[in-house]
C-alpha cells in the first residue's frame, strides 16, 4: 500500500514562507507526475502545482511566480516552495500524483495545513 506523507505546514503571515515536503512510498516514482493539491474549507480540491520526472513544472495562475515545485527522485520526494503567501493561500496541502487513476489506488495522505495569518 503506498503511503504519501506531507509535511512542512504550519502558520506564516501574509508575505512569508514555507516549504512543503512529500515523500511517497512507492516503486517507480520517475514514473508518476507528481503534484501537489490544495483544498480550503468549503472549496473542492485543486491542482496547483506539477512536475515530471524530467522536472518540468507547471501551475496555476494563482502561485505563478510564487510557489516552485520541485523533486527529488532518489528519495522519492516532491517539495514546494511557496514565497509571498497570501492569505487566500490557506488550505490543507496534499500531493498525489497526476495520471489518470493513481490517486485512486494510492488514497491520499493526511496533507499538511498551510495557515496565512498576521
């Protein structure tokens, strides 16, 4: 059973940051594009960020310039950097990887809370 185990949450004022860690227990992580997810309370679900075994990136338009993912595939682990947070930027942070049906097998992790608050 693969365990994903996110860490690195915690309370930041508005202009700060934090770097999320993500380490899964899984054989042929290279295989999997990795991704890191938000909900907020009352908010579904959202893809912010991901990235390829090759490290190539993507993200929404909300964290563009922000936030940087990156990986480490030796240790199996997927990170965010996340700069000039904002309070919009709270949620429950999750990652998971992208293609179609492995977030369904793997279940989710316990994610980690990211709180934006003077």
């Amino acid at each position: 059973q693969v365990q994903l185990v996110e860490s690195g949450g915690g309370l930041v004022q508005p202009g700060g940051s934090l770097r999320l860690s993500c380490t899964a227990s899984v054989s042929f992580f290279t295989g999997y594009v990795m991704g890191w997810y938000r909900q907020a309370p009352g908010k579904q679900r959202e893809l912010v960020a991901s990235i390829t075994s090759g490290a190539t990136a993507t993200y929404v338009d909300s964290v563009k310039g922000r936030f940087t993912i990156s990986r480490d595939n030796a240790k199996n682990t997927v990170y965010l950097q996340m700069n000039s947070l904002k309070p919009e930027d709270a949620a429950v942070y999750y990652c998971n990887a992208l293609q179609a049906g492995v977030a369904g097998r793997w279940g989710w992790g316990q994610g980690t809370q990211v709180t934006v608050s003077s």
